[in-house]
C-alpha cells in the first residue's frame, strides 16, 4: 500500500469528468449537478479548454448565461502531488 503523501492528482482525479460550455442553459447545470453528484462543473470553451467552473452556489444568482456567474478554474498536473492541493480544496 502506498503512502497517501505519495498519490499525485492522476491518481485521485476523475477519468470522466462532466462539462458544460458557457452556453449551457443555468436549469441544464442544475440538473447535470444534481444527477451526477457534482459540487462544481467545468466550464469549457469552444476549444475545449477550461474557462471556469459553476456550481449550485453561482446559479443563485439570476442569470440567463453561465459565463456571466462562473467562477475562475483551478487546474493541477496529473503529475502534481496531491497532497499539495489540500489548502486549495480546504479554501473552496
């Protein structure tokens, strides 16, 4: 068994993760965040790359665009150790 100080974030990371682009109707990604367990979604551009992300939190607020509440992305490497992202999620 491997020390935990020792996972790096592939190791922890989702394989499949579900995205929206920043057209994404608000009631569709309340509805893909309450059907697939989600705190938070990435928010993608139309190159595929990660813009933002939106949670139930940001769809408080009216709204009628999703790039209009998202909040800004926090990215790691695969080969980043995880233990380094602890103060990262402890601060969400």
């Amino acid at each position: 068994m491997r020390p935990y100080r020792n996972l790096t974030c592939a190791e922890i990371m989702t394989p499949h993760v579900v995205t929206i682009s920043r057209s994404t109707q608000p009631e569709a990604v309340r509805a893909l965040l309450v059907k697939h367990d989600c705190r938070a979604l990435p928010v993608l551009d139309d190159e595929g790359r990660i813009v933002g992300t939106v949670g139930l939190r940001e769809l408080l607020q009216p709204t009628a665009h999703v790039q209009e509440v998202m909040s800004s992305p926090s990215t790691a490497t695969a080969e980043r150790p995880a233990q380094e992202l602890i103060d990262l999620f402890a601060q969400s």
